[in-house]
C-alpha cells in the first residue's frame, strides 16, 4: 500500500522488434528516482504489460531490484497482468 510520496509512471522502453530494451528501462526509472520520487509504476499506466513476455517482465523485476539497493530504498509499484 502506498501511504505517502510522489511516484511516476515509469515508460516500458522497446527495442526496435518491439521487445523490451531492460536496460533503458531500469536507468529511465532510476532517472525519475534521482530525480527526486519515491517510486515509479511498472507496466501498467502507460498500456505495455499486456505486449510484454512474462520473461520481460520477469527479467526487469530482477534487474530493479539489483538497482534498487543502491539507491535510498525507493519503490517500484508493478502492474503485471
């Protein structure tokens, strides 16, 4: 449950097949993080979960979630269909 904070859709960056470029992704929402927020919403505000593999999704969670540690213990808010 989210009680406080500013948070950010964050954009499902594609590559040009239309698969998701994860690096680009993670640094965008690091981006938005340093930026100031407390968190961004994955996959589900700008309308790209649906278009996605459950390994896209899979691979990005783990790949934010590495990033995550290092920076002050900010929030990724997933909508996974």
């Amino acid at each position: 449950m989210i009680t406080r904070g500013v948070y950010a859709a964050g954009l499902s960056v594609l590559n040009a097949d239309l698969s998701l470029d994860v690096d680009a992704t993670v640094k965008h929402a690091e981006g938005l993080i340093k930026s100031g927020l407390h968190g961004v919403f994955a996959f589900g505000s700008t309308g790209q979960s649906q278009n996605l593999s459950n390994f896209e999704k899979n691979y990005f969670s783990e790949q934010i979630y590495d990033v995550s540690h290092y920076i002050n213990s900010w929030r990724i808010v997933f909508f996974i269909q």
